[in-house]
C-alpha cells in the first residue's frame, strides 16, 4: 500500500510539473507569434506601391477579354 501511495504522489507531482512546462511552451509560443505578426505587418506596409491615379498606364482596365 505505500508503494501505490508514493507512486501516487510522484504521478501527481510530476503532472504538475508538466503542467507548469507546458504553461511555459504556450506563453513562449504567443509571444513569438506576436512577434512574427507585428514583423509581417511591418514587411508587408514596407512593400506598399501606390497605385497610379494620372496618366495612361495603370488607370483604365481593359474589359475586352
């Protein structure tokens, strides 16, 4: 019976050992994904061309297709 105790009792610290790793693991993950977010969102303002607004190339669209 004391074998099944103890063997009880690492079970369940080692769950809450895991618990506390995993909770690590996705804090760590949100916050590389933040940061992946906010470089992609500046990458991508970075390669914005204006669109031509004058002149005859980029104004009309041709519907003959």
């Amino acid at each position: 019976m004391d074998v099944n105790l103890a063997l009880a009792a690492a079970t369940s610290v080692n769950a809450r050992a895991a618990s506390a790793v995993e909770s690590a693991q996705v804090g760590l993950l949100k916050r590389v994904m933040d940061t992946q977010t906010n470089l992609n969102a500046q990458l991508l303002d970075s390669m914005t061309v204006p669109l031509a607004t004058e002149g005859r190339v980029g104004t009309n669209v041709n519907l003959y297709a």
